[in-house]
C-alpha cells in the first residue's frame, strides 16, 4: 500500500527542519570521540541534552568502568531512545555510533568546528557516523509530525553507542547481551548511494617477536627480533598472493586480503633489537570460517619461525601471539527484505537513480544484530564510497544534499515498516 500524501509530509518537514538538523549535527562534530583515548561520556551527555530538547528522552547505559577500562578506553555510555506508536507493529533499531579514530595531521579545516563549504560539512565523524545521529533523529522527528501518525504501529528505538572502533563489544553487543533492548530489525548508519546488505569480517592479533638484545659492535652476541619479524612479515604480506585467487560471491566484496598497520621496536640505533611487536588486520570474506583463518596466520607464523629458527646455534626467535579483535562478517538474513525494498524504493524516488543492494569490505556493528537473528541493513548519509568521504583521513566531509535526502528516504522507510 502506498502512502504518497504522507511521503510528501515527511518531504516537506524535513525541508522546513533543515537549518535545525544542520546544527544539531555541527553541534555533535563540536564535541571530539577521538578513539583511543576514548573519553565519549561527555558526547553521550551532550547528545542526550540536545534530544530533550525535542522531548526525546535518552536513556543512558553505561558499561561497568572495569570492562570500559580493560577495553582500552577512558569512558563511554550508550544511549537508547524509545519511541512508541500503535500496538501490533515491529521495533525498529536505528543505530549510529559516535567513537571515531583521531583526525591526525593535514587538515584545511578545524577537525571540531563542522565548518560549511561549497554544500559539505567538514570535521571528524561528519561521514562516519555523527551525520546519521541527525539523520536517524529528524526522520524520527519527521514521523511524528505526520498527520497520520495514530494510524502508525510498533516501535521505534535511537540507538547511539561508542565502541564501535574496538568491536562493538561494549556499544550495541552490551545494550543486546544485558538485554536492554530487542528489536525486530534495524538500519545502521552508512552511505546513500547503496544498501549494504553483507559486509567483511575481520581479525586483528598483535604478534611480539623475542630475540636476544646485544650491542651492534657485535651483532653475533644476539639474537635480532627485526630480523625475525621481517621474515615472519614477508610470509604474512605473500598470502595476499593466495588472497587474491579466492572470490566472494557477494557483490561489492572482493577477496581477502591482510595488512599490518603498526610495529615497534628496539632500544637504540646501536642496538641489536631483542623484541619487536607488530599488529596485523586480516578482513575475510562472508564465505570463511574465522576459526579457519586465525589458525592458517598461526600456522604462517610457526612456519616462519622455524624455517629462521634452522640450523641456529643459539635459541633463535620465539614469538607471543594475542588476538585482539574477532569480528565476524555479516550475512544477509531472509528478514531484511522489507528494509532492502523500501530503502531501494525511496532511496531511487528521492535521489532519482537506481539504489543498489551490495556487500562492502568494511566490517561494522551491524554483525551483532543479525548473529542475534535480528535483519539488519546499513543505509545513512554519505557520497558512494569511502574515499569520497575521507573518513579516516584529513578533511572527512559529508554533502548536506545527501544527508537531506538519507533523512527522507529513512523517515519514508519508517511509514513503510510501521504500517
């Protein structure tokens, strides 16, 4: 059944809220999540002091600071807003997270100040994810405007959490094991150009070689963990050679592949290192078995130790091998078809060109609805691809016409699931 007279309302409200949304959204960017350290208390506290002032009330839920602490993070709260509509219907989890890496050098624009230029909002966590907090609010807000909104059934439920750079573990995999909430689907934040129905997984392990520390006059006294490392790394980088021959089946995904993105070391330039530590991300496709893959990278490893290891005098290398991080990739359940359907709908209404539905290689927080049966998709504002979007990078900008749009095409969704 189509409701075209309350597509047009929405339409309309949105419009006319605008300029609010806009500050709301800058006043957001204003308050830094930079993860580590991961001080993201006082950004919960300012979010929830601007959604009373449009009556929502935000619950706060705050992890034990025990487990926040062990994290490797300072604070962090979650929140939940409720909002009910008629008896009968489904509960719907819109879900942005507001932790986000530090801006790092080479910015043209304060990181905090979410200045405008040309049509785009500049600042950390502008595309990913504080755009959707305005998003996911003012299409909620838009609903509720409707003239029509006691015909309206189920539930729908803001869920704004922090952890999404460690895992997720301690945002919505805490709101969901403490079974604070439960809702029948969800949409979180993403871009606008696609739905995203399946992504990556991903591991990350920290992996410290042992040597034996000797002074660099005479090398032959030690045992040099650099050198263990780089053999240990050569055969880690030739599996994204492997990597490259096997082929997801999901559209939008591409083949597994391995990176190591930070390794330390040593004591001085005239040192022969005696330990050398290094992380390794490992993304994997939907169709692998994680378990699979974190024992082949350990396998690797011991291989490369021994084949150094062979024909030493001395003890040779050891090595301490410490997953960090398991996130396992998301899979489409047969239950997200409503969201597929009515986001492609609208979303090819409002921008004028086809919505398509594909996997990303990114890995995100939706993975810990959809292991608890719960379909989820990931659908916001943002341009067609991450490097548009320059999150992570200097200069992160959102295109305010398309966080316009992502809020209409959100708020049609919700008419459409609370029918």
């Amino acid at each position: 059944m189509r409701h075209e007279s309350d597509y047009a309302q929405l339409d309309d409200w949105i419009d006319q809220h605008f300029d609010e949304q806009v500050q709301f959204f800058k006043a957001l960017v204003a308050v830094p999540t930079d993860t580590p350290p991961g001080n993201n208390t006082p950004h919960a506290l300012r979010t929830a002091e601007l959604l009373q002032d449009f009556g929502y009330t935000a619950e706060q839920h705050a992890p034990p600071q025990e487990l926040v602490t062990a994290n490797g993070l300072e604070t962090l709260t979650n929140l939940i807003v409720r909002r009910p509509f008629g008896t009968g219907g489904k509960t719907i989890a819109l879900n942005a997270h507001g932790d986000v890496v530090p801006p790092g050098e080479g910015w043209t624009h304060d990181p905090y100040a979410g200045d405008i230029v040309d049509g785009k909002m500049y600042g950390r966590a502008t595309a990913v994810s504080k755009c959707d907090f305005s998003t996911f609010t003012f299409a909620l807000r838009a609903i509720e405007a409707l003239s029509t909104r006691e015909t309206l059934k189920g539930n729908v439920e803001l869920h704004f959490t922090y952890d999404e750079e460690f895992g997720g573990l301690l945002g919505p995999d805490y709101l969901l094991s403490q079974g604070l909430t439960k809702p029948d689907l969800m949409i979180a934040a993403g871009f606008s150009y696609q739905v995203i129905t399946a992504h990556n997984g991903c591991l990350q392990m920290e992996v410290t070689v042992h040597g034996n520390m000797a002074h660099a006059a005479i090398p032959e006294s030690g045992v040099d963990a650099m050198q263990g490392a780089n053999a240990i790394l050569t055969e880690l980088y030739a599996q994204n050679v492997l990597y490259k021959q096997v082929h997801s089946q999901v559209e939008g995904i591409t083949h597994p592949y391995l990176n190591v993105g930070m390794i330390t070391g040593g004591t001085n330039t005239n040192v022969v290192p005696g330990k050398v530590s290094f992380k390794l991300d490992r993304r994997m496709i939907p169709e692998e078995k994680s378990a699979d893959v974190e024992a082949n990278l350990r396998q690797v490893m011991a291989d490369a130790v021994a084949a150094f290891n062979q024909g030493r005098s001395d003890a040779g290398i050891s090595i301490e091998i410490k997953r960090l991080l398991m996130c396992e990739a998301m899979k489409p359940l047969p239950g997200n078809q409503p969201l597929v359907d009515a986001l492609q709908t609208h979303g090819t209404t409002v921008f004028g060109e086809p919505i398509p539905a594909l996997g990303t290689p990114l890995y995100t927080d939706v993975r810990l609805y959809v292991e608890r049966g719960i379909p989820g998709v990931i659908y916001g504002a943002g341009p067609r691809t991450v490097l548009e979007s320059h999150a992570k990078r200097a200069d992160e900008r959102v295109d305010l016409a398309d966080l316009r749009r992502a809020t209409k095409v959100i708020a049609r969704t919700l008419r459409d699931l609370l029918s």
